[in-house]
C-alpha cells in the first residue's frame, strides 16, 4: 500500500494454513437455550467483582442440583442465585467461569440459539451454531452457599419502587461505607 511517501506491506497467510483447533477431552457437558444462559448470567454478574483478591469470587459457579443448573454470585456481601431447568445435563462437576468469559459468551450469542457447555478440571468451552468460545477455568472452590439459600423462606412483599426508593436515600445520609447492611423489620 502506497499513500504519499509511505509504503507499507501487509503480511497474509492463507486460511489453510493455519493449523486447526483442538478442543481439549471434556467429560462434562450441559445444554440449555442461549436466552435461559443470559438470564443466569445477567442475574448473578452484577454480584461478582473481576478485581476480588479472593479468586473464588471473580466467577460465576455454575452447578448441578437436582438435575437443574444454579448460577450463583456473591462479592462477599451480597449473594445473588439463578435456577433454570437445561435441556440436557450428561454429567457436570461444579466449575466456576470467570466474569469475563460469561459476559462474553452473552455478548456474542443469539437468542436462538442452544449453548452447549462442556468442561474438564482446567478448560470450558462454549458452543452455539456459530461461535465457539474456549476459556481456562477459575482455579478455585466456591463459598458453600447451600445454608444461605435453605434458610430463605419465601414471601412476598409489595413495595412501591418510589417509596423505597426514597427511604433508602433517607438511610444513604446516616450511614457510611463501612455498614453497608439494612435491616427490614416487616410486621403484619
């Protein structure tokens, strides 16, 4: 390329040449629709900070419970948990995916499509009819959230989004970074 006094070559190779990929032994392996994929994601990540020093807490966990996936993410503060029912499961052992690579993966599938996951100990892969996505895995266990989640006991609540809102600012002016909690005292 000539532009003014300037020459430039571009260097190429041909698509042949380059060697193929080889995608690494996986023996687990969930599938579920792209849209039930981003749902957990979007849900969890907002929980999950990439700049924790504790890397169990720089991911997603991705689990099996009773033939259904959870997606779990927790700062250290707060703990946020997705279920959805999968298409098929042929085994799958506990992994956590790194917050980038799950945000990844959402910004680049369709909503159509079906996401195939497969992993081993160091490796997950992600597949749709037109992207392939390979990632290392965090190399860590995940916080026990079981006792967390059993205790919860489900009911609810009708808040006008406005008035919480506004009671929440109230509570912003008499508090200060190190509490961080509220606490709700519902009677009825």
């Amino acid at each position: 390329i000539k532009c003014g006094k300037s020459n430039y070559k571009i260097s190429g190779a041909d698509p042949l040449e380059y060697p193929n990929m080889k995608f690494p032994e996986c023996n687990y392996e969930i599938t579920m629709s792209s849209k039930e994929y981003r749902d957990g994601i979007e849900v969890t990540e907002k929980f999950v900070n990439p700049k924790e020093t504790r890397e169990q807490m720089t991911g997603i966990s991705v689990t099996e419970r009773n033939r259904e996936i959870v997606f779990i993410g927790t700062d250290g503060n707060a703990l946020a948990k997705y279920t959805i029912n999968p298409k098929a499961i042929k085994d799958w052992k506990d992994v956590i995916i790194p917050k980038v690579t799950a945000s990844a993966i959402c910004d680049i599938m369709n909503d159509k499509d079906v996401v195939d996951i497969f992993h081993n100990e160091k490796t997950i892969i992600a597949q749709s009819s037109d992207m392939t996505i390979i990632s290392p895995l965090v190399d860590a266990i995940f916080p026990n959230t079981d006792p967390f989640f059993s205790t919860v006991q489900k009911c609810n609540i009708i808040l006008h989004t406005m008035e919480l809102k506004d009671a929440l600012e109230r509570i912003k002016l008499y508090t200060s970074e190190d509490s961080a909690m509220i606490t709700f005292n519902i009677a009825g």
